[in-house]
C-alpha cells in the first residue's frame, strides 16, 4: 500500500480483503430427478458436507441462493483468504458427485476492498480539531494512531463474513472509459467528490442494504463486482434506482449481466435440489 | 415510498405490484413427439394440472402463449406476490416430466410498477380547484383522501390479473446512458415532461392495448420489461411505432430483443403440444 | 389506419399485407445420410407432401432455398394472411419426421409493408392538375377514387406471391437511433425526402431486383426484413451497394446479418437432401 | 457494369471474378482417433479424392490450410465460377464420411473483386499523352482499346487462382458507418485518394504478400472479406500495421475476426489428420 | 526490419521473438472422475511425458496454470520459434488421450515484441555524450556498434522462456480507433511520449512483475496479448489499475476477457487432475 499521508499520488488507495467468487449453476433437472432416491440421498448427503465444512463453523465463508430466472439455478458464494483458497474450493466442488448434474453457468472473481483515501480524509478532518502543528512529530504520531483505528475498521470490513440477509443482487460493472466521457480521464479531486456523494446514497441505505465491493481489475472482465444483500426485494430496487441518478452512475457507470437470488434457508442443498415443491 | 407531498425529491417515484416472469421454452419436438401416446398423455395431464393451479380458479395469474418463430415455442407467464412465489413456480415447473422435453429460452424478471409522480400531479390539480390554503390542515387531510383514492386506482394496475388479449409482445428496454445523450442526467422536469408526452401516446391506444410495465433494475439485464396485449396484432406494431417517434424513446430508449406470441386458446398446454396441426 | 389525407399526422403511414417467415435451418448431415435408402424416401415423401400443401397451388406461398455457407443449408420462405398462419405452418414443419434432422438456424418475421405517404402525394399531384376546388366535395370525391385505386395498387404488393427468381439475400436492419444522427428525431419532411431519394434507387432496379420490404417493428429483433429476388447475384451486390451510399442508408441504416441463397428448382426438398451431387 | 468513360457517376466500380468460400472446420478428434486405422484410411481416401477432383488438376481451385489456434483445426479454401458451384461443393463436402468427424467453425462468402476506377485513371492519362482531341471517334477508339487492355489485367487477377504461399491471414472487414466518421458519407475524390493511398501500402508489398480481396456486400455479414497470403508470417504483421495508420483503415476500418493458418504441402488432408506429430 | 537510423519512417519498429499460445481448456470432470484409476493413470502418464518434452529440459517452454473461475480449468502456455512450432505443439496435444476430458476453452496466438524505437532513441542519446561528427563515417559505426549492443539485449527478451513466478493474469487488448479518439490517427511524436509514459508504470513494477507484450495484429482477434506474471496477486491488480489511469490507456484502450491463473506447481499435470483437494 502507497503511504497515504501524503496525498501527492492520485491513485485511488484501497485496501483489499477476502477474495470473492460468485460460482452460479443451473440444474439438469431431468436427469437429477431420474436418478433413484437412494442416489440422490447419497449425492446430496456428499455435497452437503462438503458446504457444512467450506462455510466454515459458524462463519459464513460460504453460502447458497436460490437464483431466480432461467440464467442460473444456484449460486454459490465464497469468501477465502486467497487465490489459492478460492481456487481449491472450486476445484474440490467439481469433484462432487453432484456436479454431475450441474451446468456451469457463469462466475466472478473479485477481492473485497475498501477506500484508505476515505479514511484519510476522515484522520486529517479529526486531526485538524487538535491544533497540532502539521508535520510535527505529535502530529505524525498521531496521525498514525488515528490512521491504524480506521485500518481496524476498514479491516473489519474487508475481512466481513458473508452477510445473512434475505436477498441478493449480483452485477459486474466498469467505470466508463467513453471518448468524452472518461471516468480514468478526470482530475482525482472531481473522481473523488463523485464517490463521495455514491457513498452518501450507499450510506442512506446502509440500515437495509449490505453492500459489498469487490475489485476485480486483472482479475476478471470488468473492474467491480457489486452484491447486494437485503431483507426487502424493493429497497434493493430502490437503492440501485436512486444510484442511476447519481452522477458517479448515471454518466460513468457501465453494468454487466445483474443476477437476483433469496438465500436459501439453513443454506440447505437438499432443500433445493429435493424438495418438491407445490 | 418516499414521502410525495414535498415533491422537493427528484426521484421517480413508484408503486410496486405484482412480480413477473416471462419463461420461454422450446420444445424438442422429436424427442417429445417418439415417446408412446399413453406417454405423452400421462406429461400432459401433469403439467396441465400443474398449470391449471398456478393460473389460479379464474384469476389469470399464469397464462400458456404459443411463440412465432425459432426463438421459442412457449411463453409461460406469471404474476405472483413476491419473488418466493416467482421462484417456487419456476422450481416446480422444472420437476415436471414435461420439462424433460424442453429447452430453456430465456426469461425475464421484473415487479409491474407504476408512476405516483403523476398521481401526485392529478391530486394537486384537482386541489387547486377546491380553493383550499395550501399546507392548512384542510388541505392536507383532503390531499390524503385524494391520494389514498388514486393509491387505489394505482393498486388495482399493478396488481393486475393477466391479460387476456390474443396477441402478445414482450421486450426488455433501458433508457440511455449515452455520452451526450444521457436519460439520467436530464433535470428532473425534462424527464417528467417527456414521460408525460409518453404516456400520452399509451393512453391513446388504451383501448386497443394493455400495457404493462414491469420494473427491473437490480432483478434482470434491462431497466423494464414491458409486455403489449392487443387482439389486434398492427395495432402492436403501429403503438411501438409511434413510440418510436416519441422524443422519449427515439432518443432515450434502448431495445433488447422482441418477442410474439399468440395466447393459447384456453391455456391449453395439449392443444399446444398434442394437436396435429394441417 | 388513420386517414392520410389531412397530412396533418407526420407519422408514417403504411399499408400491411401478408405476415413472412423466413425459417432456416441446418441438416444434420452424417444423421441424415446414416440412415437406410427406404427411411429417407418416407421421410422426403412426408415432408415434400406437407411442402407441397403449404405452398398452394400454383401460388408461391411458400418456397425453398439452397444456402450458402455455414450458417444454415436451407430457408422456408413463407407468406401468410396472419400470425396464426404463421405459426401453425411452423408447429406443422417441426412435426415432421424431416425435423428430427435438422437444426434451427433462425427464424425472422415480419409483415410486409408498403408506404401510404407516397400514394398520398401522387393523388394530390394528380388531383392538381384536375382543377378542382380544394376542399369541395368533387374534390373528397375524386380523391377518395384516387385513393381507391391506389390502394388497389398497394394492396396488390402487399398482398403479393413469393417472387420466384434464382437468387435470395434476406437481411434485417433498423433506422439508427444514435445519440446525434437519430432516424427518429428527423423532422418528417426530411425523413420523405430521403426515403424518396432511396426508393428511386430500388426503382431503377426494379426489372432485374423484386424487393419485399417486411415491417418487424414489435414483431421481432430489427424494424425491418429485407429480402432482395434476383436472378442475377452480381446486381444484389450492386443494388446494396449503391443504397449505402444513399444518405437514407449511409447515414441512418443499421444492418443485421446477412443471409445469401439460391431458389432450390421446384422447391424440391428431396433434390436438396438425397441428390449425390459430384 | 455501368459505363465507367463518363465518371459523372459517383459510385466505385468493381469488376467481379470469381466466387470465394471460406469453409472453417474444427476437428472431433478423441471420436476421429477412436476410429479403426481401416476406418479412418477409407474415410481420407474419399475425401482426399473430393478435394483432388475440387482442385482442378494443377489450378488451385481448392486449397487445405491448418489453422492456428481453438477456432478451428482446418480451412477449406475454395475460388468457384458462380454461387452455384460454391454451393454445390459445400454440399457435396458435406456428404463425405469425413464430416461426420468435424464441426464447422465458420464460414465466409464473397467475390474477388478489383476497381475500375483505378484502370479508368491510367487509361485517362495515358490518353492525355497522345495529343487527341477528347471526345472525338479517334478518342473514344483509342479509349476503348486500351480499357480492353486494362480489363483483360484486372480479369487475370479477379479469376486468379489460389495464391499458394506457405502462410494464410483472413479477416473480414467494413467501412465505418459513424455517427461522425462516414466512410459513405464521404465525397467520391475523398475516397479516392483514401483508397490511392491504401493501395499503394499493399503495392509495396506486392513482392511479399498477395492481397485478394473479396466484396461480400450482399453476400455475407461484412463489406469485404481480406485474404492475405505470404512466405513470412511477419510480413503480413506488418502489412497489416502499416495499413492500421493508413488514413483510410486508421478511421475507416472495421475488422472482425481473424484466422491465421499454413498451408498443409501437398493440400494433404492426411497428414493433417492421420500423422501422428512429435 | 525497416531501417531505423533515419526516423523518417513513423512507424513503431518492432522486434519480434518467440510465437506465444495461450491454450484454455475446461476439464469434463464427471466423465474425468469415473474413468477407472488404472486409466486415469495411463491418461495422465501420456500427457505428462508430452508436457515434459514440450516444456524443454529446464527451458520453460511450455508451462501449466491451474485457471480460477468457470471459464477454464487450464491454461496451457507455450513459446515457440515459429508458427509452425505452435501449430506442431497443439495438433500434438490434441491427439494425447487427456484431450477426451476436456473442452476447449479459448485460444490467443501473438509473437513477443520489443520496441526498437526506446533502442534507437537511448542510442542516439548515448552517442550525444561523445561528440562525434553527426553522420561522420565514425559515427554511422558507433551507431551500429551500440544498435547491435541494445538489439542483443531486446533479443534476450523477445526470446526469453516462460516466467516462473505464482500468478499470471492475461488479456487481449486493442488501441482504440474510435471516431475522435484514435490511437492510430495521433501524431507519431505523441504516440512515442504516450508509449514512453505508459512504459514507466511498467518499469516501476519490474521488480514485481513480469510483462511479456505479444504483439497479434493478422494473428488474432485483438492487437496485442498481454501476460503478466507476479509472485503477489494484488500487485497485478495494482499495476493493471495504475496503468488504467495512464493517459496511453484511460483513453486509447480497448479490453479483452481477463483470464487469471495460478502456476501448477512443477507444471504437475496429475496433481491438477488428479488430487483429491478437501
């Protein structure tokens, strides 16, 4: 990470966390529900396990939805320390006797970050209150005690659990790289007044919404993957209308395929693929 | 809902209903028509059954279409409460024997909204005859007794039944986020005025077409599906047509692919899938 | 449709006749050809019966086509009075036995369409020279007899059996709706002038290219279906080439893909699918 | 061809030689490797023998190239008098037991094509050397002898035969058609000099790489479909740079995928397909 | 290669060394998985012979990646001497028995370039210091004698073997050419300053990151393909991220799919497809 005291280097800062992968899958319905129960039992009791241990006990590393729309039957969503975690997980997922049944309908890798020149700002704001002579060895020492509170912070945040809500929506987006209209293209001070009102709407909503940000520049093919987790199906609706407007979106924005799931109670594979459902 | 009173918030405003899903199948038609006629019967009386409950004892919550063209060969369309009801449906549907003999072909979600801003608008003209003191507490509660009318009306469109017109067009559409062009970014105003000529077109055509608006930021690809019913089939084409024309679309409207269809006498998936057709 | 003589009304006015689906597909070659002398000869008699029947007698509703290249091996042509006709003719081809060899390779519909406008403006040029006052009633008079007879013109176009030269190019394109050069945004007179420009190339072409010009607005994907009849291929690629030099084009047209075929001989499905051909 | 003396017509004229396909396959090899060495000699022997007798004894008619890379293992590349012999040879190709063991990969439609306009020009000014009086017979003999001279030039390279250099670049490509920049919208001396200037980057490498081009509008998805053949892969690198800063690509090209192959010695189909390689 | 002393010829002069394949295939895990042991060693015996004599003794020529996410399982990278080289090494590995378990996954074929121009420039700066009469027989010499020191350092990098550091990140990329944003229509001068730039970025890293630039202009689809390699994951991330503020990007690139792997340790082909990973 850059030294963001500074504020000489215009480059966004972040901090990054767990890596995210969005792993979505359709059923091959026909052919699972030929198979004899006795099969399927097995099947289900195999791959159950095999999410009880990956979610983590009580840590919710891992989670199941149910996808609405014919683009995917389920998702699941990983969070691990690594590339190489992530990548395991996938690989000992293929190995399941239920991946037989399964079509691979799309995924997403990305890394949770958060913005340090936020935190910054913040720190120097705090700072400023304390006349303390800037540049002064107080001044530094207590910049640096400030800065590593909101790092905890930031940590926390990065580092989350996978949240529980109801509802998810998942989408990959760019920042517009247009002939006029260029987001990598404006003065870092105008970059940053956009994000800032962006994150005063994310805020508002920040009771019902859980907003998580992935980075996923070199990573995948664009440069964020957003999920959203709520209790409310419309407020996420609302939350995403409401972005349209902002500036940051309405011009900048450029938005990938947007997929709409509900957790799945208990994250209960059996429940998903066995049930029948009237 | 945001509060619709002060009117001193930008955004549209709407009211939510019914959930939608437009779920387009293909039929393997030589798979489907070699299996036995003791076969076949015993698929369709399951998923004639199976469509009988969804549609619901006369509320047209689930409707049967017969598609025109390679894309798909059925259009099954349902509103439901919520996306739990959405969800179960499309889950139970795939468990049918029938759904061995399909081909997913795509499928939509949205919620069919409608505008409160012009509601808003209707009210506080209709006020203004009365010769009320504007933010006296007459005017108030007579501002609340109208717009609890036109709540209703609201209500009763975007919790609709299924239109039982013959002909059906059904496509998803975003406004655009051009580089100078740019729906998002117009005043509030501009868009108002612009939805208003909009509707005026739709409004002309009311007794020739239904229109339903369904609302899908966060849940689909598009920003609004919206679904045409007619029993005249030009009369669909001359109503986009001059939509066409209209500064709102000719100039903000981004089309996905078109889709129609012929409502199937009845529902009736054996007609659909059985009848020898000279 | 509405009525054209008060020109008041700047939108386009059209004349529908019969509903056009092209229908192209894919043989499944080594399935096809595995199969026994005898199963082949049922299979060709079935379908070229049912070919034979949609196509009417002696009228030219339906045709076949040879393609080229890979992207589909053959195309049924086929007018029909209404999108019911359509789409039984298509749920009949897809129980054929001959079904079960091919693959869909796309479909297109679209309704032809001719433009009132210009019949418009040739009756008041005509009516001009007639010195009638305007307005009187032997004016409505006349003109609606002018009218009368143009439109049994029209009518006779829209209306029309497939053209039967030997090759085919079938493409769908759209007026461009871009954020500064918008079809839709031009003032009506401009838009006529340049129609008229573009229709006077199609009418020098008119002995040696049949153009059939199908509306798909609401119907499907594009605005239009163009299929261009000839019996020289090297005067399509002239006739194309000249109208993207034509404003209307160069400037306002978006074009799908393109498909190119020859007229199999008899629209005979068992030349195109048995003949050994060296 | 219209009269190409008067040069009041703005249009570019083409002379047009023969038809050109493009047949891109890929190979099902784990199901062509499981097959009996018997099986497998009797099914190169036909098609070995198919593509001897398409060749045309000793006029490169037909030609094998192995391709580079995922999008396919194998070209087939064929010049052909008219649509009808191009159809005719994908159809009888179709039919050999090979085809059972590929899957096509693309395909590509035009027709070699040179300008006129060029040939006018030289013709024009090697007249203007000869001190005639323009427009008298002794003129318009002089004229039209030495246009036959240039004709029976250009009709050598429109009905070439395959080049056969050891490397193969095919891309097919457009002019642009931008709300701004507009190939068609130009004026005709603008294009002109544009295309003068083109043409003299590939004289340049007249030695090195043989250039055919075929026009496709009309007949395919593109304007032009660019056959590049050469002894040194980096020859057409560099070719194809060159042009990329060449005004008339630079702003004007649209390209759409590229092929890259070599060409199998000897058009051997089974060395390509039976040799087992180190 | 053009004659660099004069710098009359605008050009880029490049360098080009090895032909690159990137070669992605998916693993068809259930029929993998229930291939008995005795087979599945046999399989993997086969294919890792092949892989150990492609790679070379110790040379790094060909390397193995385990890909994150479902567009592939594996990346298999090679470098080559020519065209032939790489056309030899996948026909070769199509043939291996493993190929049966996969499915291609995408393909890019470049050749590594270097610039010639920074040579040239770094030269004509070297030589400034030594007061030599420009164009003097002494300088010509002096000139070549340090061209031939710079170009046997290029050699060593447009020939190099394949990084051996943990992460790799690839994608294709082109340079605009946009209707007022044109890479290829900018003053030579500029694109040099611009490129220079865009080079310091890279230079910053290259303790950290390894780049290795193919150039694909007539090869493949995009112009050039990209490949980083880097021991910490998040510093591909940074780097890609602080070159897409870079003006030479934010505004004159144009982005592939992003494909992002992790070296198989020891290129161990059995332990990708083999191991059970919990």
């Amino acid at each position: 990470m850059a030294d963001v005291i500074t504020g000489a280097y215009e480059l966004p800062q972040t901090m990054e966390g767990h890596y995210v992968l969005h792993d979505l899958y359709g059923v091959h319905w026909p052919f699972w529900l030929s198979q004899s129960g006795d099969e399927r039992l097995a099947v289900l009791a195999e791959a159950t396990a095999w999410l009880r241990e990956q979610a983590g006990a009580g840590q919710m590393r891992s989670a199941l939805y149910s996808m609405v729309g014919q683009k995917a039957d389920l998702l699941l969503l990983h969070y691990r320390d690594n590339p190489e975690g992530i990548n395991r997980t996938e690989r000992s997922f293929r190995r399941l006797r239920l991946f037989s049944y399964l079509r691979p309908a799309g995924s997403y890798l990305s890394v949770i970050e958060a913005s340090l020149a936020e935190a910054n700002a913040v720190v120097l704001r705090r700072l400023a209150e304390r006349s303390l002579i800037i540049g002064s060895s107080e001044y530094q020492a207590a910049f640096a005690a400030e800065m590593a509170k909101e790092r905890k912070v930031l940590e926390s945040r990065v580092l989350r659990f996978i949240p529980d809500q109801r509802y998810l929506c998942f989408y990959p987006m760019s920042k517009r790289r247009g002939e006029t209209v260029n987001w990598y293209a404006l003065p870092a001070d105008e970059r940053r007044a956009l994000m800032r009102g962006h994150g005063k709407i994310g805020h508002r909503y920040h009771r019902e919404v859980i907003q998580v940000v992935g980075g996923s520049i070199g990573l995948d093919d664009y440069e964020w993957g957003v999920t959203l987790h709520a209790d409310d199906p419309l407020v996420i609706k609302r939350l995403i209308t409401e972005m349209r407007f902002d500036p940051a979106s309405s011009r900048y924005a450029e938005f990938g395929p947007f997929h709409f799931g509900i957790r799945q109670p208990g994250d209960d594979l059996s429940g998903l693929l066995q049930a029948a459902i009237a």
